[in-house]
C-alpha cells in the first residue's frame, strides 16, 4: 500500500535540504545506485556514520583489562590539592 506524503513525512520525521555542487550531487546519485539505495537512504547512512565515528571518541572509550583496573585505582585515590589549578578555577571566566 502507498503512503501518502503526510504519512511518509510521519514516519521519516525531519526535512532536510542540502545545497551542494553539480559534481558531488553526481557522485551521490552514482554511488546511491552503485549501492541499490536511495538517495536519502545513502545520505542518511552516510551521515550517520561519519557522525558516529565523529562523536565516539567524546562519548565513549575502550580499555583493555588491565588499563581498566589501572583508571580505576587513579579514579579512587583520595583527591590531592593542586594550586595551579585551584588558582585557574579561582579566575573569572571571560563568558
């Protein structure tokens, strides 16, 4: 059964319009039907990735067993004052 546009704007969610050169439309174009997909399907996958490879390193980390136990025995460790830092935070902040 077909959807109608208000239902595909439904279930898809969000417009988005992208401004790009001839050429990398092109090769867009080529690389979606390469792959059998759409061209918003490309897109989005694409985009998705490159996003989620972008933030994994702020988000998240690995660590083999031993670094593990090493991060945390640094984490318990009782706090040790440090006057540089005490004197960076005590700054107003150019906000």
């Amino acid at each position: 059964m077909a959807r109608t546009t208000e239902e595909t704007q439904r279930v898809k969610g969000q417009r988005l319009s992208l401004r790009v050169e001839d050429r990398d439309r092109e090769l867009f174009d080529r690389a979606a039907d390469a792959n059998r997909e759409t061209l918003t399907q490309f897109l989005v996958a694409g985009g998705r990735e490159r996003a989620e490879r972008l933030l994994a390193d702020r988000t998240r980390f690995q660590l083999s067993p031993d670094a593990w136990e090493e991060l945390v025995a640094i984490m318990d460790r009782e706090a040790r004052p440090n006057p540089k830092l005490a004197k960076l935070f005590s700054r107003p902040s150019n906000a």
